[in-house]
C-alpha cells in the first residue's frame, strides 16, 4: 500500500482491522489511522480469523465484504505505513478462504501483498480466485468504495489520487512485478 492508505480510508470512512502475525515493523505507524482504527490484534494463527475478530465482524452483521492485504516488511526496501508481517501465501491466503467459507465477498489487494518468495504470490491469488475471491488494484478497491464522482468526497478524494499517483505507480511496479497473469 501506498502513503496514501490513511487518506484515503478516511475519505470514504472505511474502518481499518489489522491483526498482527509476529513484530510490526519500527516504521509502521497504526496511530495514524486514528478514528477508523477498530482494533488491533496480536495472533498466532495464519488466518486473521480469530474470535477477536470474529467477534468483530460478528457485531457489525451490515459487513458483507472484506479488502485483504498484507505486505511481509522485509519484502520492501523501506517501511510503509500499515503493513503486517504476513506472506500473502499463508496469511492472506488463509485469511481469505476462511472469510469466503464465511460468506463473505473477499477482495485481495493485488499490489498489497508480498512474500518472501515471490513465486508464491501469483499461486496463493489464483487459488483465492478458484474459491470465490476477488483480486483487485488497490486503486480499484478505492474507487469501488467511493462508488460516486461530483460530490465534495469525491474532489478530496481525487486529489489524494493525483498527489499520490507517483508513488502508486511504484508501489505497483514493485509488487506487481511477477505478476504477469494478472
């Protein structure tokens, strides 16, 4: 995800659950997430789907749909705001069949999510699509989401698009780099 990720959530006020699977990286920075920060939660599973969170979900019965992502920090050059330490072959892959066997319409973030070996990725995606799940471009997901242009949100949210056009751009490139398929 890019810098943009904080912004951009709270354009269109959608509330952010991260469960963490070992350390957070020094440069992750979930207090800037503020308001729409629901929970954080430590977890030993692979899957995010711990009764915290199921218990979460359970409470907001209105939630049909999930966005996935979860980027493994030593996977990056340097640190980016909200990511988890998670190889998207085990823990998003795990948390998306476990949200899909749920009911729920998963969507991964194809340029949120990293491993360690890269060749992984494309397999752990194809497979989340083989049970039902969506992958989708960050960009994609936050367009679906604002679902309108001509409002006032709209506006600010498309100026946060243009500003951070660059480095979507290279968010993308590099983790979407062995991806062909896509």
């Amino acid at each position: 995800m890019n810098r943009s990720t904080p912004c951009s959530t709270r354009l269109i006020s959608l509330p952010v659950h991260n469960a963490v699977f070992g350390p957070t990286a020094p440069g992750v920075d979930l207090a800037a997430l503020a308001d729409l920060h629901v929970a954080t939660i430590e977890k030993s599973l692979f899957s995010m789907m711990v009764p915290e969170v199921k218990a979460l979900l359970g409470e907001r019965p209105h939630i049909t749909s999930v966005v996935l992502f979860g980027i493994e920090v030593s996977y990056l050059s340097q640190p980016v705001a909200y990511a988890d330490v998670s190889q998207s072959h085990i823990c998003v892959l795990q948390t998306a069949l476990d949200l899909v066997q749920g009911g729920y319409d998963v969507y991964v973030l194809a340029d949120g999510v990293s491993s360690s070996n890269k060749e992984e990725v494309p397999i752990a995606l194809a497979h989340i699509r083989q049970v039902g799940g969506h992958v989708i471009t960050s960009e994609s997901a936050a367009f679906m989401l604002q679902r309108e242009a001509g409002t006032p949100q709209f506006r600010a949210f498309a100026a946060v698009i243009k500003e951070e056009k660059e480095n979507t751009v290279k968010t993308s490139q590099k983790l979407l780099q062995y991806r062909s398929w896509l």
